[in-house]
C-alpha cells in the first residue's frame, strides 16, 4: 500500500522573499537594503474597553441598548408605517359580518351579507386584530372571523353575492357574480366538489332552467363581476352542455349539462413552488427540469414573503389593506388580440409557454385540472396553467405598490360563479360526497416511509409537486393558517432586528401587556392614522396622511 503523503507546511511567499534578500543592493536588487530597513506599520491605537463604555457607550455588553442596524437597499422588507394607540375594543376578536335573509333556493336560506368591507380595484382586504405580543409590528397580526375553516370569503365576493349561514353555499337573483374561496392551491395536488343547488333541470319537462352555475379555478386578477372562466385568470366548467371556459372560449368537453344534484368534482395539480420560480425567472430548462419533485435541493429553497399592508379600521372592524394584483396587458391581449400589429411581437406570435419572453404569459409544466361528475372522472380538460408568482403577477402602478413581491396568497382559488337564482354548495373535505379514488386507498394503505411514492427518496420529506399526495381543500386550508402565523412572527423579528433588537434581553416585549409607544425605524415614514371608510355607496377611503 502506498504511503499517504504528509501535509506541505505552507510558508507564506513574501515571508520567503523577506528572508532572503540580500545584504547589499546590486543592479537586479537596488531596494534590498531599502526593504530590509523598512519599519512595521505603526498600528492604530484603540480605547480600552472601559473607557469606550464611559464616553459613547458604544458597547453591545449587558445591559446597553445596540445601535439601530444600517439599511440595506438590497434586503426586501414590508413598509412600516407610524400609527395611532389602538382602541381597547381593537383587541377584541373580529366580528363576523352581518347576515340578512334575502331568499330562499332548493330548500336552502340565503343571506345577503353586510357591515364588512369589499375587494376594490388595485386593493385587498383581510382581517386583523391587535396583539400586545406583536409591539414591532404596530400590535397588528392576521385574524379570522367565523364561521372558521375553508369557506367563501366575504370580502372577495361580489357584493350581490348571498351566502347560507356556514359560508359554503352562495346565490344571486342578478346577472353572472362570482365569489372566491378563502383557501387557494400554490403547489401540489388539491381536490374539492360543487353540488349544483339549483340551475339546469334534469328533465326539460320540469320547466326552464332555475338559473346557471359555472365552477372551477380563479386567480386574484380575475374579475367577481362575471363569470369563472371570463378572462385569462381562471378555468371554469359551464353547466350548460358541460362545455370548458377560458378567456371567455367555450369548447365541448363532457357532452351532456350538469344538473340538479350534480356534483361536480375538480383536482388540481401544480408544481413545486421551487419550480415555478424557475418559470418565473425565465430559467426553466425542459432537457434539465424533467421532473418538480425529486430535486434535493428544491426542499431548501423558500420563497421570500414581502407583505405590504397596513391596518384600516371600517365600522368598528380592522382589516389590513394591501394593494391587490392587476390584470396585464400582456394578458388582455391574448384574450382580445388587437387587429392591427400588437404593441409587443411575441405576444402576439408565440403561444404561451413555460420559456415565453413575456413572464404573464408563462405556463406551468405538469400543471392541470381534473374534472369528475358525481364520482366518475370525466378527463382533464385544462393543462400547462398559467403561472402567477411575480413577475407574472403584479400590483396596479400606482404609488407606494411594489413589484416583484409575493405575499404567499398568490396562487389558484377554487370559484362558483351563479346567474339569476343558480345556487350552487361547496365541500372542501374531508368527507367528500364522492371522494376520488386515491382518497380511499390513502387511508386504507400504510405504506412503509422508504416505499411511499409521496416521499422524496433523497430528502426523505414530502414531494410538493405533480406527485404530491391528493389532498383536501380543507388540509390545505389548515397550512396556510399556520403560514399566516409564520409570516407574522418573522415579521415581527424582522422589524425588532432592524430596530437594533432590544435592550433587555431577545425580543423583549414578546407577551408584554404594556403599550409601548408606535413608530418605525425610518424617521421619514408617512404618519398614518387607522383610516376610517365612509359609505359603502363612495369608493373606499385610502390611506390618511397626518402632518407630522
């Protein structure tokens, strides 16, 4: 066997050079003598320890306050803003909406519902509620209101929408509304059902339709005011002759009209969040990325959550307004394509796809939508879905809204849109009215954890793509609970580190009852007052700036 050769003592070069440089300079050497008389560098004297504490108190020891952090332009963080003491009564839970009857569908009493704030153009509105646990983030963190668990959301409804008490069944007596759910899919394989409540009859003898449902998947760019499957935002199923809608394009799919009493079941399967990103940064290599799920790597990467938002107070309740994602031009016009020449020649040339120069108009690869009826698949009639982390998705441009940020609500929300008296109800699990196939065999089969085909045989965690297990809607619902939770305390510890942290101790004021006074770290943030909105009949009111 050969012997391991030791390890080379490693002599730095100018040590060497140092060494053996000659006595007296000679023409080759003319500085020798220069450099062998060449003095240390006097080094720069520093104040003790003591006295440094004595005269600025620039000491990071026990007991003294750190210095606030310097900024860094290339480090993405929410807008902070200065705000007002809270109430007392901003403490309490959010009140859920009020809820009057309106009329009545297959049986069922439907309620229109008020004393909450709409979705608005080029703006979103979500609960909140002010914490004492939270002094960095203004006291403000994500709430819910009841009912609880996945349902219809009310403020991303239409305001014609009507709603039964459980949130999960919705009419109207007008023209195509649609209403979004409070759950949407970002990755992996989710399923829910659609009972048609009232719409089509069975049979033709019965009499005239009692109004019309479509069902399917939307976008936070799609418009409430019409139907699912309207624009390029979502993908929707007609229950008149089954046929599929995109961009307002009708195509023959299931051949026969979804009735009464129908169920309609919808999968949708998308990928890893860590493969989308690479769609969306344009980086996407069909040769390379043959699969979403089995890259070890991908399990490390984690999207950065930018929320910018901040509390309004609207008859007595508080929700955060953040700016909402607009529809692009891109977009709008591949669903109404201008007949003279496009303002941009690929749009107007390539179809979309995952490599497409116009990030709006890239596709997901292993994307899809299955469709069953009343148990039984009936095909996959929507593959390759558009993609909508930024920079396909972006705000309105208007001030203070920023591009290029994700606020981990993006993504694909199951839709039902309903046209003069269709009333349709929603099941997001678990006990579904007819569960797919694979939600039986899950249940019964315990497979052993090197043989699940749901596990990543590398990183031994769960697959998040095309291969993902098939779950609930309401499984889902429950993770982006508990990510909402997440991303108010890393907001929380990314505003006390930029503050410089605290004096006594990591995060002081965590479960501290006292009000501490309000304020951001830029001493020129806008002061804003908790915005009150008038009538429901005017536009909603935005921020109000206060002179300092």
């Amino acid at each position: 066997m050969a012997e391991t050769p030791s390890s080379a003592v490693l002599i730095p070069i100018k040590h060497l050079e140092e060494e053996h440089l000659p006595v007296n300079p000679s023409p080759l050497n003319p500085d020798a003598a220069a450099s062998r008389t060449r003095t240390r560098e006097q080094r720069e004297k520093k104040a003790t320890l003591k006295k440094r504490e004595l005269v600025d108190g620039d000491i990071q020891g026990p007991g003294k306050k750190p210095k606030t952090l310097p900024k860094d332009e290339s480090y993405l963080s929410p807008t902070r803003y200065k705000l007002p003491a809270p109430k007392p009564t901003d403490f309490d839970s959010p009140k859920a909406p009020t809820l009057t009857p309106s009329l009545i569908k297959a049986g069922k009493q439907f309620y229109e519902s008020s004393e909450h704030v709409y979705n608005r153009k080029g703006f979103r509105y979500t609960r909140c509620i002010v914490d004492p646990a939270f002094p960095k983030s203004q006291y403000h963190r994500s709430s819910e209101t009841e009912p609880f668990g996945p349902r219809f959301d009310y403020e991303d409804s239409s305001s014609l929408i009507t709603f039964d008490l459980a949130g999960k069944s919705i009419s109207t007596e007008k023209g195509f509304r649609m209403s979004r759910a409070n759950v949407g899919a970002r990755e992996g394989r989710h399923f829910w059902e659609c009972k048609i409540l009232s719409g089509v009859k069975p049979d033709p003898i019965e009499g005239e339709a009692g109004g019309h449902v479509r069902v399917g998947f939307a976008r936070r760019e799609a418009q409430l005011d019409a139907p699912v499957g309207f624009d390029a935002y979502s993908y929707g199923l007609r229950d008149v002759a089954g046929q599929t809608v995109h961009m307002s394009r009708p195509k023959d799919f299931a051949n026969s009209n979804f009735v009464e009493g129908d169920v309609i079941g919808l999968e949708i399967t998308l990928p890893s969040l860590s493969l989308h990103r690479k769609v969306a940064d344009g980086v996407y290599n069909k040769a390379v990325d043959v699969s979403d799920d089995l890259d070890p790597s991908a399990s490390n990467e984690f999207l950065d959550i930018i929320r910018d938002r901040v509390p309004i107070r609207y008859k007595n309740s508080l929700y955060f307004e953040q700016f909402e994602y607009s529809p692009t031009k891109e977009l709008e016009e591949l669903m109404n394509p201008s007949p003279v020449l496009s303002t941009n020649t690929a749009t107007a040339t390539d179809p979309p796809n995952p490599n497409h120069p116009q990030p709006a108009l890239r596709t997901l690869p292993f994307s899809s939508i299955k469709v069953y009826k009343n148990g039984e698949l009936l095909g996959t009639p929507f593959a390759d879905l558009l993609a909508f982390l930024p920079p396909a998705s972006k705000p309105l441009n208007q001030a203070g809204a920023r591009e290029g940020l994700d606020d981990g609500m993006l993504g694909y929300f199951p839709a039902v849109s309903v046209f003069r008296g269709g009333a349709a109800e929603t099941n997001f699990g678990p006990n579904f009215w007819y569960p797919p196939p694979e939600f039986s065999t899950s249940e019964d089969i315990e497979m052993a954890d090197a043989l699940d085909p749901t596990m990543n045989p590398t990183t031994r965690k769960p697959i998040a793509g095309q291969h993902s297990r098939l779950r609930a809607m309401n499984e889902r619902f429950d993770e982006q609970i508990a990510e909402d939770v997440t991303f108010d305390l890393i907001d929380e510890i990314d505003f006390w580190w930029q503050d410089g942290k605290e004096e006594e101790g990591p995060m002081r004021g965590l479960g501290d009852q006292r009000l501490a006074a309000l304020g951001p770290v830029d001493p020129n943030a806008p002061e804003v007052a908790v915005a009150e909105i008038g009538d429901m009949g005017g536009d909603i009111k935005e921020i109000i700036q206060e002179d300092a």
